[in-house]
C-alpha cells in the first residue's frame, strides 16, 4: 500500500468544497464545506455566492483533509483537480489553489474531468473498475451514460439530457411544491410515504422511435407542475406525497430502463451509478430490481460519495499517477464545458510559470504554501 500513489484532490465545479486524499484506491479523508445553506434562500446556485465561499473555505478544508489523513502536503505524489464542466469562477477557485500548492511543493498537477471523477469514485468503495465500464451519471447538471473502456483516457458518451437534468427536475418540482432547496432529498423523503402509481405522469423519451439512450425531464416536470396547478385553481388539497412518490417513480424508471438497456446492447454485465441523485433511495432500489433480473451487477458508491467531492478527484488524480498519465501544464485553465471525452487535460510541465490566457506570472516558492 506504500507503494501507491497518494494524492489530493480539489472539487469546486457548483456550491461544495471538497478536498479528498486518496493512497491509491484506499479513501484517507473526505472533507467537505457546503455553501447550500447560502443559495436556500435564493432556491438554487448563484455563481458568484458559490466561488466567494470556496475562496474562504480552501485553504482551511486542505488543513483539515491533510489532518484527517495523517500525512503532510509534502507526502503528497500529486494534486488533482475539476478543470471541468462547471460553473466557470467556482472551478476557477479551485484550478488556481491546485496550480499553488502543486508548484509550492513541487508536484505534477492533474487537471481532472468532473464526469469521469463521479465513476472513478467507485473505486473507493468497491475496489477497481471494470473495463469498460457503463456508468449512468444523474444530478443536478447532467443524466448521462457512459462508456468508460478506460476512464484515465477513454470515455464515450452514450446518451445525455436534452433539457433538464434529473437533478434540477427534483429541485424545480420542490419549488413548485414550496418544499424548498434542495428538492432530492425532502422529496425522496415524502415519497416513501405516498403512492407510486397514484399519478400517471409520462416518461419523456421512451417512444419507439425516440433515441435509446437519451433522456428528457423537461415534459415530466411540466406535467407535474400543471397538475398541481390544476388541483390548486379547483380548491383541491395537493397530495404532496403521492404526487412526490409518482414524480419520483417516473424519473427512475427512465435512468434505469434506458441504464439497463445500454449494459445489454452493449454486452456489459455491470453498471455503476453515480452523481447526487444516485442517493436517491428509489433510483437505488430500482436499479437493483432491474439489475438483478437482466443478469447485471450494480455497483452504486454511498451516498457521500455519490454527491461532489474531493475524494472522487484524487481517485482519479491517483489513477493517472498509477498509469503514467501525463501531468497538465501551468497554462492549465477552467472549462465549464469540458467535453466527458476529455477525461483530463494533459500537458508538458513548465516550472516556474504559470500562464492566465496571454498573461505570464513568474512565481516565487517563497509566496506560495509549502
């Protein structure tokens, strides 16, 4: 176990600090400083809230990982971090203290995809990952799948949302239901009290002629709005319970329906689930109803592995030391639209510049962390 790679990894793509140090696929510290509490009143994410609260928390969550796993930042073998996709100041928070801490200490830089990040976090939880491995990804930013025949270098989209991710259809009927922000949680929640089939709501994209792997939530959330609407413009009580229970049901019959099919078209005999709605105790339950039937085996992380982290980063940071992946440079950069092909973004190093677009900065060791 000495013998691999230890790394730190730095996640800044939306509202959650995370910082995770990893010795190869072993999980030595998960720390975490949400700023969810500072976008409730505003019911979602603001950018400019989210990247000023990971400027203040960096710095101290780093302190607190490197105590959690007993190692100083100079036992490190690399720093990874979200170069991409991502709210563009949030990641650039992050790319910036990577590039610090990895010049002051004189470490490779790995400049890691957030995507690739959620499947890689697997590992953590149930040893290596299978090549390839299909992988459906669902929150509040994307519904993909995923085929990953090697997730350091080779990563191919399946399908993808075409409107609304799963995740933001949870956040927005919990608005239209007053339940508040975030919707995944409160509405999984009342719908283990309310009826599944009490509602018909319709499952977007799952016509005969429609494609195979996309998905859409945007007519389901639709759907539901105006059924409540509905109820409430007739006098009517909302069965909030039902109706989160029916909503609910919809969206995980699509994720797994479309999630099992790709395993079996593509000769696949396992998936991996994960993303913030992967938490999401029916979507769990489903898939391991469906999995179980066609012959698959499911491998879903724990819920705190499933939502943003560092540990997902330095799992994959560790995996590009472990495969000789190439550093990234110091002219290395955020990218809100970092393409899933891209599973990190590799460079030649360069010590002792970093570049910011077309300006350069000599940096001094003395002013930076070591």
């Amino acid at each position: 176990m000495a013998d691999e790679p230890l790394v730190l990894g730095i996640e800044t793509s939306c509202d959650e600090t995370g910082v995770g140090i990893v010795r190869g696929t072993t999980l030595l510290a998960d720390a975490i400083a949400s700023s969810v509490d500072e976008h409730a009143r505003f019911g979602g994410v603001v950018p400019e809230v989210a990247s000023r609260a990971h400027l203040e928390a960096m710095v101290p969550t780093i302190e607190r990982a490197l105590t959690e796993a007993g190692v100083t930042a100079r036992d490190l073998d690399g720093i990874a971090v979200t170069a991409g996709p991502g709210l563009a100041g949030a990641l650039l928070v992050g790319v910036s203290a990577a590039k610090a801490y990895a010049y002051a200490l004189g470490k490779p830089l790995y400049g890691v995809n957030h995507l690739a990040s959620h499947i890689c976090v697997d590992q953590l939880e149930h040893g290596p990952l299978p090549e390839p491995t299909m992988a459906l990804l669902v929150s509040g930013g994307h519904s993909s799948l995923l085929l990953a025949p090697d997730i350091t270098a080779d990563v191919r989209p399946m399908g993808a949302t075409i409107d609304d991710a799963a995740g933001e259809a949870f956040d927005k009927i919990a608005r239209v239901l007053d339940l508040g922000f975030p919707g995944g949680p409160v509405i999984d929640r009342l719908a283990r009290e309310g009826d599944p089939e009490a509602i018909a709501f319709p499952r977007g994209l799952t016509g005969p002629r429609d494609p195979a792997y996309d998905f859409s939530f945007s007519g389901l959330k639709t759907a539901v709005a105006r059924w409540i609407e509905a109820r409430r413009h007739a006098g009517e009580e909302v069965p909030v319970r039902d109706v989160a229970a029916s909503f609910q049901e919809a969206v995980a019959d699509v994720l797994t329906r479309k999630a099992v099919r790709a395993c079996q078209d593509e000769g696949v005999d396992h998936l991996m689930i994960g993303g913030g709605v992967a938490a999401n105790s029916r979507l769990r339950a489903m898939a391991a109803e469906r999995c179980e039937r066609a012959g698959i085996r499911l491998r879903v992380p724990r819920p705190k592995l499933c939502t943003d982290n560092g540990a997902m980063v330095a799992a994959l940071g560790a995996e590009m030391v472990a495969r000789n992946r190439p550093a990234s440079d110091w002219e290395l950069s955020a990218d809100s639209s970092l393409p899933v092909t891209d599973p990190h973004v590799p460079g030649g190093p360069h010590p002792g510049r970093v570049h910011d677009h077309d300006h350069v900065h000599e940096i001094s060791k003395d002013n930076l962390y070591s």
